[in-house]
C-alpha cells in the first residue's frame, strides 16, 4: 500500500526513497531511515511540508565553549592556570551536555503538514504526539523575537475548534510552516 506513495513499506526495505511532494524540505532519492510521520500516513495521504526546530538550539553549547577556550588562551597567570583549567574542563563538559540534549531535541521532533492534517511527535522512549485535521484548524499564530526574525526562527501555535496544539517552539522557518497549514 505505501509502494503507490512512493514510500517503501516497513516489510519490505523500512527505508524512505522518495521524495516528498510539494515540500519545502525535499529529501532526495538516497535512503534515510523511516520516520514516525511516514509510518502513520494514511492510504493516499501525502507530506506537503517538514519543519524542523532551529539550530539556535546549539548556541548556549557553543557560548560555554567559547568562553572555556577564551579561559585556556587567555590564563592570566601561573599560580591559578590549575583553576583556570578546571574551570575551562567543567565549561566544556557543560557545553557538551548542552549540545547533545538540544541535538537529541531536534532529531526526536517530528512536525508534518500533510494534506489533510498537521503531525507533531517529540521524544524517542517517551514519546508525545498530536495530530490535528486540517479541518479543525482555526488560525496560527507566529511568534518570533527580534532575534528569531533575524535568524529566522520562532515559535508557532495552531489553534483548532477547541483545542490547539500546543506551541511548537524554535521552529525554523515559521512562517513558511504557516503558510503550509493556512494554504488548506
């Protein structure tokens, strides 16, 4: 069933070869591991648009980095290199934590359009999803600071009848996002 969408099924390879249709986000025809939006399209349902959360995410990683090697270049003086040192260590490892919580952030979300509804899913063990028909959706808000419309990131909100989902934030390319869910 998943062959006509150009999607090789779970039995048969669990890769994605095609590319998806009308997407922002193209990927293209090399082998990249089944995700959870492709394994819970309905029959005839197509991805119009991946977003993905910013890279922004990695910046307090590469701030405690920076500062960690501004500490080892520039050691004022002998007596204290040894806590200069240890402090420039412990600003690293901290970096590195950072780095990999918002690394594992941006690999385990998932946000879809799709062309009859919006998928969101976080998390790998613990994993959250939402899902909201095209239908129900109301209106999207857009909220991006002065930095996130220079960089262009932001926080999106798609209210629906009732409900909404709830913020997606650090979203790369929000108004392109947007634009994917209100074009229905």
């Amino acid at each position: 069933m998943l062959h006509s969408l150009g999607v090789a099924c779970s039995e048969c390879h669990g890769w994605r070869q095609a590319s998806i249709s009308g997407s922002g986000r193209p990927y293209s025809a090399e082998k990249v591991p089944m995700r959870y939006v492709d394994r819970v399209l309905q029959e005839g349902e197509s991805v119009l648009y991946v977003a993905h959360i910013s890279r922004i995410l990695y910046l307090p990683a590469m701030l405690l980095w920076l500062v960690a090697g501004a500490l080892i270049f520039f050691v004022p003086a002998p007596a204290i290199r040894v806590f200069v040192v240890a402090a420039a260590v412990l600003l690293f490892a901290l970096g590195a934590v950072s780095f990999l919580r918002a690394w594992f952030h941006r690999v385990t979300t998932e946000i879809a359009v799709t062309d009859r509804r919006v998928i969101y899913k976080k998390g790998l063990v613990r994993r959250y999803t939402v899902e909201m028909h095209m239908d129900k959706v109301e209106s999207v808000d857009v909220d991006q600071s002065i930095w996130g419309r220079l960089l262009n990131y932001g926080d999106v909100i798609v209210h629906g009848t009732g409900v909404g989902l709830e913020p997606l934030t650090m979203i790369d390319a929000p108004l392109e996002l947007r634009n994917h869910i209100t074009a229905m």
